[in-house]
C-alpha cells in the first residue's frame, strides 16, 4: 500500500554498522559517498514508501543511480527512524 508524505513526519536517519562499511567499500572518499545517497536521504525520511518492500519482511529497497554509480539500499522504518540497513553496488 502506497501513503501519501503528507500523513507522515520526517524521520531521522540512522545507519548501521554494516551500511557504514558497505557505502565505504562502494566510494571510498566520504564526501563521496554522502553525496551518493544525498537523494535517498532527502526523499526517504518524509515518504519511505517509495521503495519497494520485500514481501514478507519489513525490508524496503531502493535503487539508488547517480553519476558515480548505481546501488541498492535495504533500509527499515517506523514513525520515527528510518534505519539503513545495508547497500550493494550493482553492475
């Protein structure tokens, strides 16, 4: 079920341990590397339903294509955060 960002407040973004490590292995310069999921980052907290969720889990995944490169990102939310989980550079 898709929802509109309007019946939702923005979250704040968490990102694990393994995201961290993942993102870091995709671009190894940091600023880089934010400014690769810069969109996701924008977009996510307000309407995290624009991923795809990955049925039956409370997995999401985004696809992420930017001038550096295309990712996947699996992340998970609540009312309140939005927790990156992991991300995998795609060929």
């Amino acid at each position: 079920m898709r929802h509109s960002s309007e019946n939702f407040r923005d979250r704040r973004i968490i990102e694990s341990p393994r995201f961290s490590k993942e993102l870091r292995e995709i671009q190894k310069d940091e600023r880089r590397a934010d400014e690769f999921i810069e969109s996701a980052k924008l977009v996510l907290p307000s309407n995290p339903y624009i991923g795809q969720q990955l049925v039956p889990s409370h997995i999401w995944f985004l696809p992420i294509s930017e001038a550096v490169g295309r990712a996947a990102l699996y992340y998970r939310f609540d009312e309140d955060v939005i927790e990156f989980l992991s991300i995998k550079a795609l060929k």
